[in-house]
C-alpha cells in the first residue's frame, strides 16, 4: 500500500487546493500539476513570478505583473516550466543585457498576461515563455519551447515550438468553440461526458441541442 505522503506517478496536484499566489488565476476544481518528480506547482513550474511567499514578504515591485491564468481540465506533466513577467529584466536593444539597479525599471519590459486554456495538455518538460496564449484543447509535446501564442485544438512541437497539426478539421474546432464546453455548469458536463470522450461532433451538438430542450421544457 503507498503512503499517504509519498509521490507516486498515479497522483497529482491539484490546482485550486495548493495555489496560494493571488497574481495565478486558476478556473474552476479540475486542473492538476503532475507532481510526482518535482516539487509542488508554484515551486517547481511557475517561475520569476511575484506573490510568492518570499517575494511578498521582501520587496515591493516597481512595475505592472503580469499575470497567471489556467483554465478548466488543464492537464500539466512533469517538470513543465512556465516563465513568467521576472526573467524579461534583460534589454536585447541594449548594448548591455545586465539589469542593473540604477535603470531596473527601464530594463523591466512587461510580455503580457500568460493564459493556458480550458482543456489544454502541457506535456513534460515543455517550456512556455512570458506573455503566451495557449487555445482551448492545445497540445504541447514533450520538450517543446513555446515562443508563440497556440491555436485552439491545435498540436505543437519542437524548439522553437512550430504547429504539427490541428487535432479536428476547422468546421469542427469551430463547432467545439462554439459550444462552450468548459463554461458548461457541471451537471451537464456529466451528463454529456460520453459525447466529450468521443469525437463525434454530430452526436455532440445534438445531445447540447436536446439537453437546452430539455431546460426550456421545465
């Protein structure tokens, strides 16, 4: 029988149960952090952002902080990283890249609020830098370097990571948005999992259709 207390591949972290830092916004109770080889959440994949216990409790920042929002049913492996608003105190249009104190505050250059969307898979050891927006449904591989904002339902690779290819075709990625899947209240969601777990987009719409029906017959 495994400990309590000890890690184990099978367990995770979830999100909205650990996460303390008020500037990492996180939707809803199904997200989770695949802990078993690293530290928790906000000590191990969230880094150089402010509102940690440490930096709270030390220094006032001088700038605007970029923010941390996850989505519904984000599922992240191990060991991924992501970089947050911290690490950008290096001026590449400056001759010199060091963030001195004297002109930390020049040097500071914001990239944006990074935002991992409902329903998106990070696989491990993936790098997501400052200011990314990643699609609902997105899948990162292993490994890969995310530079660039990530289409919706869309698979990306590499590094510099680069587009592999949408999970659907257009039509029905377009119909998955439409329907709004992860603002669904959880009822429904429970209702209709067999059509989520399933790619038939027909048999999707049309159980969504039957089941506002059934609302309005109320």
């Amino acid at each position: 029988m495994i400990e309590e207390n000890k890690k184990h591949w099978s367990k995770v972290e979830y999100l909205h149960e650990t996460v303390k830092n008020p500037n990492i916004h996180i939707k809803g109770t199904t997200s989770y952090y695949s802990n078993a080889w690293s530290g928790s959440f906000e000590d191990s994949v969230v880094r150089y952002l402010y509102g940690d216990e440490y930096s709270l409790k030390t220094w006032e920042p001088q700038w605007h902080i970029d923010q941390l929002y996850i989505g519904s049913h984000v599922c992240i492996a191990a060991e991924v990283v992501i970089l947050m608003g911290g690490n950008n105190t290096h001026r590449t249009d400056w001759f010199s890249l060091y963030p001195y104190i004297d002109t930390i505050q020049e040097a500071y250059q914001a990239k944006g609020d990074t935002i991992i969307g409902d329903g998106a898979w990070l696989g491990m050891r993936a790098m997501i830098m400052p200011g990314i927006n990643i699609g609902e449904g997105a899948i990162i591989a292993s490994g890969a370097v995310v530079i660039k904002d990530v289409e919706p339902y869309t698979i990306v690779a590499g590094n510099p990571a680069k587009p592999i290819k949408q999970r659907f075709s257009e039509e029905v990625i377009k119909k998955l948005l439409d329907l709004k899947i992860y603002d669904w209240p959880e009822e429904k969601f429970n209702k209709l999992l067999n059509h989520l777990c399933n790619n038939d987009i027909e048999a999707l719409t049309k159980a969504h259709n039957e089941y506002l029906k059934g609302l309005e017959s109320k």
